[in-house]
C-alpha cells in the first residue's frame, strides 16, 4: 500500500497542485480525475485515505483536511518502508472541484516512452531521479 499511496499522492499533486481533487468522486457537477486515462483502473488506497479521514473526523471534526491527510499518508508510508522523508508542511485546504481534462494531460501515460516520461515530470519541476523515485 506505501507505493500506492505515494502515486496517488503524486498524482493528486500533478493536476492543480496537492489538493486532495483526486479523491472527489463522479457527481452532477464533477467530473472525477479517477477517471482519467492515467488513473483509470490504477488507482488504489482511496479506501485507505476514506478509513484515515474518518478516524481523523471522529476525533477533531472539521480540523485536517483530505489534502493533508493525503500527503501525510504518501510521506509516513514513505518513513515506514525505510524510505526517505520530507517536510510536509501543513495546512492546505481541499479542492471543490476536479479537473479530469488536466488530469489527462498533466499525468503520465502508461505508454509514455522514457522521453515523454521525462517532459511530463519536467514540466512539473521534477527532475529523472524524481521519476525514478516515483515511478
């Protein structure tokens, strides 16, 4: 579950910034990003994050939002597998909204050669390391 957990962080981050857009589901009004070419079908720990957002409501209602408690889950998962940490600064707040047509345009394919691979990192300030780490 960590690496699943840190690409559905990183792909959350990858649309309109960390904002925890990825988690909204299908309505009249939204069009999820989970249905976007890149996370059809590859998404997993979204029952993860409802179970953690649920205990976390229970104890401090309407304190942490998805957002944070996403990147949390991405960063400690990281720490429990003996990977590497990082500053997690706190305090973001949740979209009201997804975007599923830069969710296609911003996420990796899966048929993406290694150059395409690297832009779409690139043009997200990420580095080949970065792509690595998180591929």
């Amino acid at each position: 579950m960590p690496a699943s957990l840190i690409r559905l962080h990183f792909h959350d981050c990858f649309v309109r910034g960390c904002d925890a857009s990825v988690l909204l589901n299908n309505t009249a009004t939204i069009e999820s990003e989970q249905d976007a070419a890149p996370n059809n079908n590859s998404l997993r720990g979204l029952d993860v994050i409802n179970n953690i957002k649920t205990a976390v409501e229970k104890a401090c209602p309407n304190t942490v939002s998805c957002a944070d408690i996403l990147t949390l889950a991405a960063e400690k998962s990281s720490i429990q597998t003996g990977g590497p940490s990082w500053s997690v600064p706190l305090g973001r707040r949740d979209s009201l909204r997804a975007n599923r047509t830069l969710a296609n345009q911003n996420l990796p394919a899966p048929f993406f050669n290694l150059t395409q691979l690297k832009a779409a990192f690139a043009a997200q300030g990420l580095n080949t390391v970065d792509l690595v780490t998180l591929s």
